[in-house]
C-alpha cells in the first residue's frame, strides 16, 4: 500500500483532480481496454482507486463491458455521446458545489462575463 502525504484541506481537491486525471488519460487513450491493463499503467495508484473510477464509468455507461472478450474487458460505449474528460471529472469531484465548481460553470461569474442576457 502506498504511502500518501497528508494534504491540508485546500490542496486536496487539487491532489485529487489530478489522481482522477491520471486514471482517465490512460482509459481515453484506448477504444478497449483489459481492466489489467488500466491497472498497470496507474501502478502508482492504489488498485480500489482506480477500480472506483472504472466501475463510475461503467455504472454511468460511458463504458461497456465485452462479454465475448474475457472478463472486464471494456469499450466506449458511443451510442452515449462524446466523452469530455474534464466535465466528467468537475461533475464526479465538485457536484453542484458552486464554491468548488470551475469559475467558467458559476452563475454568478458566467453571468458577469457573458451579462445577464445570455
């Protein structure tokens, strides 16, 4: 098991992005994949962390498993739409916090950026 250093409260939503950003360029940068495969390339990464993020793809359908491939054997499911890594990891990290959410998504900067008519 990997030993972290602890982060103070301000730092980790950062630390985290990151993390989760690193899982998920390794997913997109394949049409399939072998869950082995993810694995090892986040070896860095503890295995429940990554598998949380495979299983969060999967149970959203971004991905699909293959069953005539092996087991967690996966694909893009693109009947779903494009995948946008970023909005993905904004969504699955900051919710509808406001406060944590980028500045471009706030009402209230949106609305002082592109004024109240739009």
């Amino acid at each position: 098991m990997k030993n972290r250093p602890k982060q103070s409260a301000l730092g980790s939503s950062t630390a985290r992005y990151e993390r989760c950003k690193s899982v998920i360029d390794v997913v997109t940068q394949q049409s399939t994949f072998a869950f082995d495969h993810i694995h090892n390339h986040c070896a860095d990464e503890r295995p429940a962390f990554v598998t949380r993020i495979v299983n969060g793809l999967e149970r959203q359908g971004w991905i699909v498993r293959e069953p005539s491939a092996g087991d967690r054997h996966y694909r893009w499911n693109t009947g779903r739409g494009e995948f946008q890594p970023t909005k993905w990891l904004d969504d699955r990290l900051f919710g509808v916090q406001v406060t944590e959410s980028p500045e471009r998504d706030r009402p209230r900067e949106y609305c002082w950026l592109m004024g109240a008519k739009h």
